[in-house]
C-alpha cells in the first residue's frame, strides 16, 4: 500500500512538473472573455490580471513612420500602411480608446514587472523594404525605452528576423511562419520557433529537436482544451492562445 502511494505521489509530482514547464501567452492580449479590444491597452491589462506570462501584440508602421499596435492591416477601415498616424487617429475602438503608438504601448506594458511583452513585427504589405525599417524603429524604440528585459520579438517575415538578430544580438527572436527546420533556425542564431499548431501536427519531432538545441518553442493559436492537453503533454514552453482563462485552468493556476 506504501509503495502504491509512493509511485502515485512521484507521478503526481512529475506531472505538475510537466505542467510548470509551459507558460500562457495571452494572444492580443485578454480579450475575447473580456470584451476588451484586441490589442489594445485594455486587452494588455486584462492579460496581466490574468497573471499571463507574456502579452502578444501586433506592431505596424504607418505611412509617416510611426509604430502602432493592431492587428490587421487596417484600422477600422482606414489602411495602416498607406495613412498617417494623424489619420489613423479619426477612428477609435469600440472603448474609446485610440489606435496605441509602439512607445505607449510598451510604456504600459513595462508598468507589468513580472509579464513579457511578445512584440509581433508584422510584414508589410509595400515589400520588404518597409518591413525591414519598421524592424529598425522598433528596435531604436526599444532600446530608447531600455525595454529590451521585457521584450521578445515574432514575425512572420524571415528577413525581418535576421535583421532584429542583427540590430540586437542579445534580444529574443523567434520565427513564425512554419517553413523553417529547428536545425536552420539554430543556424540563424535566432531563439526559437513559434509555430502554427498544424506545423507541429505534421513535424511531431519539432519540439523535441528544437528543445534539444536549446531553442524556446511556442505554438499559437491553441484555443481547444484537447490541443491544450497535448501541447502541454509535449512540454512546449509556450502556448498562445485566445482563451487565457482555459489554459490557466489547465495549469493550474
């Protein structure tokens, strides 16, 4: 009976250890429970009440050079790349609040010891060109606010990360779009992979190589509580989803 209770203890220990292993990133923020709009200031908060370890938020440039957070391409309506931030401001969340510049968003962000700022660089849609200088403004802003601590970067674009790798060796950087071996990543000397759920799905080895080379891995965006399950039975370092409240139900916290 003793040693029954002992084995139960030990594998009751090894799974908590399993689950310690990975942590919640709230995607846009915590919003989708909260009626907050994605990626706003809002969301940012309620991800922290929810004791999130890390934030994800979009950035985009304008049309004058200036960082903003959203989503999509547009901004109710009004194109993101091709307007002013002056522009931009003539529409508003349904909370009132204003489409958030980079610089207020990290500022409050970094009101937040204990949360990490997931800062997405998103492609944009003039080319390359574009892409690679918001890459360089947003690391010129990130430094100016000695951020650097509180931030990881993702994006999408490929040359985008090599240019932030290059623009801050020290930094967080980790590649998105799925097309990309654990191997070559490592190459790169970029952090980690931070991959689709259906990439992991069809490359089942990933995480394990990844973790193998001491590279960080992510998978976004799991909202189903049987993908929680098994992303967390695969000891993934991170898990970014729309549904923080559920995920922190899973980990026990």
């Amino acid at each position: 009976m003793k040693k029954s209770l002992v084995i139960l203890t030990l594998f009751s220990a090894m799974s908590l250890a399993s689950f310690a292993q990975t942590q919640m990133i709230a995607h846009r923020g915590a919003w989708k429970n909260t009626k907050a709009p994605q990626n706003s200031l809002a969301s940012l908060h309620e991800a922290a009440k929810l004791h999130a370890w890390g934030s994800e938020f979009d950035v985009h440039i304008t049309k004058d050079d200036v960082l903003v957070v959203n989503h999509d391409n547009d901004f109710y309506g009004l194109d993101i790349a091709t307007s002013t931030y002056e522009e931009l401001l003539t529409k508003k969340h349904p909370n009132g609040e204003s489409i958030p510049t980079a610089e207020a968003y990290l500022k409050e962000g970094m009101k937040q010891k204990d949360m990490k700022l997931v800062f997405e660089l998103k492609t944009n849609k003039l080319g390359t060109e574009r892409t690679l200088k918001s890459a360089e403004l947003s690391v010129a802003l990130v430094k100016k606010l000695k951020a650097q601590k509180w931030i990881e970067y993702i994006a999408f674009s490929y040359d985008a990360c090599v240019k932030l790798r290059e623009l801050d060796k020290s930094a967080m950087v980790h590649y998105l779009m799925g097309d990309k071996t654990p191997q070559e990543i490592k190459d790169a000397k970029l952090s980690g992979i931070d991959y689709h759920l259906s990439i992991y799905q069809k490359n089942p080895t990933w995480i394990k190589e990844a973790k193998d080379l001491k590279l960080k891995t992510n998978v976004w965006t799991v909202n189903k509580e049987d993908d929680m399950r098994y992303f967390i039975d695969h000891q993934i370092d991170y898990i970014s989803t729309d549904e923080p409240e559920r995920l922190n139900g899973l980990l026990g916290k």
